[in-house]
C-alpha cells in the first residue's frame, strides 16, 4: 500500500526559496528513496498541478 500523508510548503524569511514538509509516515516508510542532504531534481509537470522529486544519478 502507498503511504500518503500531509505536507506543507513552507517559506523562511524573504527569500524566494520554498520548502516541501514531507510527513513522519512518508518519509519513514522503509520505500522512501531519500536521504537527508541528497540533491534532487525538481520539476513541475506541464499541467502544473504536480511537483516531480527525482534522485540525481
């Protein structure tokens, strides 16, 4: 089964940079493929309803 839960964008101080909370239960599912520090790709999808994370292989 997916774990799914809710997150938050969050903005810290004036800058532009944004930031995706992920949840406790998404992000310790033993399937979360992150690690702390990691650098992703982040793209918006055509319809602009989603935001793609990627590993950078």
């Amino acid at each position: 089964m997916v774990k799914e839960g809710k997150g938050r964008i969050v903005s810290v101080g004036k800058a532009k940079t944004r930031y995706v909370t992920v949840p406790a239960e998404v992000a310790g599912d033993d399937r979360f493929p992150f690690e702390t520090g990691e650098e992703v790709r982040v793209t918006i999808e055509e319809d602009k309803k989603r935001l793609i994370v990627e590993k950078i292989e």
